[in-house]
C-alpha cells in the first residue's frame, strides 16, 4: 500500500512553481496533496498527484530535477489526538518519520497524512496491525 510521490527541486526564483503547476495542469495531472520546503536559494517540492508516472514524464521532460519516492497514505480521525495514536503505533515500534504532511477529506471526518519513513512495508504492516487506516494508490490518486 505505498503511494508515489515526486520530489522536484525548484530553484527559489520568481514563476518556477507557477511553471510546474502550469506543466502539470495542461498535462492533466491533477494534483492531491503538495508540501515544499525551501530554503534562500531553492526547495523540494513534494507532490501527491493522480497520475504519477506521467508527471515523472512530463516534468523530466522539461529538464526538471524530480524523483520518484515510495510514501505512506493514512486516513485519521480528524480531532485532536488523531494524529498521536498513529505516531505512538511508530515511535512503539522504533520507527522514525522522515517528514509528513496532510490535508482534509471534503465529504467525512477524515485527516489524511502522508509519511515517509525508514523502511515503509514495515511501518505500513505495523501500522495496520494496530488499527491504522492505510490508504491505496488507487484511493489517494481519486481523490
């Protein structure tokens, strides 16, 4: 139940994230959840997309810097606390986050986070050994 993720480097310049959302839309890639981190001179843009393979496609061939990474979908309660029963399931388990972002359904009470850790099949199998929702491709790419 992994999820593919790109990662593109974005040089912190004026238009290049206007560029890459303008690439992705006319190449009907839709995008599902997004995280960029930056710094003064450039940023990782994470994105969750519903065509993957195809943004790999698209943005490489404009001569962006983007990777592929296997990632984790999980579906929360939204209400505090949420988010703890999942991070107690890892930090149980001696598996450490990488980085997470998340975003909220529109039609039901559902947080979804996106992890990316250590060694994903382990923490998807934990994970879902104590009640955790995982989420598939096919579930996150729909949305």
């Amino acid at each position: 139940m992994l999820i593919k993720q790109l990662s593109v480097f974005v040089e912190n310049r004026p238009g290049r994230l206007s560029s890459i959302t303008k690439l992705l839309g006319e190449n009907d890639v839709d995008i599902r959840a997004l995280s960029i981190a930056d710094t003064r001179d450039f940023g990782i843009l994470r994105l969750i997309v519903n065509n993957p393979d195809k943004a790999l496609e698209v943005l490489k061939g404009a001569d962006y810097s983007v990777t592929l990474t296997n990632v984790i979908a999980i579906g929360i309660e939204d209400k505090p606390g949420g988010l703890a029963k999942a991070m107690e399931v890892l930090y149980q388990n001696g598996i450490s986050v990488e980085y997470m972002y998340a975003f909220i359904s529109k039609t039901d009470n559902t947080a979804f986070v996106i992890l990316r850790v250590e060694n994903s099949e382990n923490a998807a199998d934990v994970l879902q050994k104590n009640g955790i929702k995982l989420l598939t491709s096919e579930e996150i790419y729909k949305m």
